[in-house]
C-alpha cells in the first residue's frame, strides 16, 4: 500500500476482472479511492469486497452497460456522488469472445457478419467516448483528470482473424491523440496503454490461435 493517489477518485471499467482488475487493485493500493464497473454484478461485488476487506476503504461497483450512453452518464453521475469526483478514468471495458459463437468471430474480414463489426466498434471505440465526455465536467471543473485508453499492440504487429477488434482499438488510438489536443489545455492528460496478446478470462486466443505465440503473453506499454 501507498499514498501517491490520495486524494484522487478513478473509475476503471471493466473493473472487476482480467486486466480491469489488476489495474483496480493498483489504483487502490496507491491510495485511489476506487468505483469500478462492468456487467456481471457478481464479479464487480466480489473484486469490491476483496479489496475492501484488504485495504479498509469500501470500493464502490455498479452494473453498467457501457454501449449505452445513458447508463455510462448515470454511472459516472453516481461514482462522483459517492466521492465527490471522478478525476482518473481507465477506458479497460472491451468485447470478449463469449459475446459470439467462436465461429462467428474467429473468421477473416470477409466473412465477418455486420453485428461483430459493429460490436466491436460500439463497445471498444464509442464507448470509451461515451465515458471520456462523462468525467469531462468533473476534471474541467477543477482542472485536473487523467483518462488512461487501454489499446491492443495488434494494431501495431497485425493477426489473423481479428479485423473488428483490431480496427476498433485503432480508432481508439487516433480517439486518445485527438483528446490530448482537446483536453490539454484544461488540464488533463489522456494516456494511451497498449495490451499484447494475452491468455486471460475472455478464453484462449481472442482473436484466433497465434502459432508464434502458442502460450500467450501479455505486456503492456505506454502511448503517450
């Protein structure tokens, strides 16, 4: 446990599993006080009351359907309630795997159906946005926040059947730059992270099998 986040209030979503929760359990480690979301209650509970019954603090949860903006505004509208502010924002909430038949996702661009594409577009690029213009009134109000992007090194190396998710997160990284021109000025930092293929809780090869790779890995770099 630190201090170095005292003070601040950071709502991570996707919170409650995967890399969301590691990143929570960091956050609330250095001294954040932590409101997460998702959209199994279940999970968001238990990642709650594991870490509150670690550190002393409560951590606040609250189902949320990040592809719909009125439940991102009531979100974040009742995170701030709880605390007072929002001024940390990690965009982690993304499409997995289960949300399709295998067969469905795991297919060349051309035979990708229109609501995969669209899905991944909704959840992984629009959403982000939808959350970013939440907290904006809560950072610009004291001149300080910091939205954090988690993005894919697949824009960057390429793989196979991955065309929606792979095209989503590069739409989330011109989103991040375009923000840093928008928002610098008031105050607040965007931060783009990029997450590499990994083997995690959205099963094995989320975006086919990667002969190069066959067990997977996982790191993480900043953009900015």
């Amino acid at each position: 446990m630190t201090d170095r986040l005292t003070g601040h209030v950071a709502l991570v979503t996707g919170g409650g599993r995967g890399i969301g929760r590691a990143i929570s359990e960091r956050l609330y480690r250095d001294g954040a006080e932590l409101a997460i979301c998702g959209t199994t209650e279940s999970v968001l509970r238990d990642t709650a009351n594991a870490l509150g019954n670690e550190g002393g603090r409560a951590v606040f949860w609250q189902r949320c359907d990040a592809g719909d903006e009125a439940s991102v505004q009531q979100t974040v509208a009742a995170a701030a309630a709880r605390f007072g502010k929002v001024d940390i924002l990690v965009n982690n909430a993304a499409v997995t795997l289960g949300q399709f038949p295998r067969e469905r996702i795991d297919v060349p661009f051309h035979q990708l159906d229109r609501a995969v594409w669209d899905t991944n577009l909704h959840i992984n690029l629009t959403a982000p946005w939808f959350f970013a213009k939440a907290v904006y009134p809560h950072m610009a109000a004291q001149r300080w926040g910091r939205v954090i992007n988690i993005g894919s090194g697949t824009v960057y190396s390429g793989r196979g059947n991955c065309a929606a998710y792979i095209a989503s997160k590069a739409g989330l990284g011109g989103l991040t730059r375009a923000m840093a021109f928008d928002l610098g000025r008031e105050g607040i930092t965007r931060h783009g992270v990029r997450s590499w293929p990994r083997r995690h809780h959205r099963q094995p090869g989320l975006c086919g099998p990667d002969p190069d790779r066959p067990h997977g890995r996982c790191r993480l770099r900043g953009d900015g």
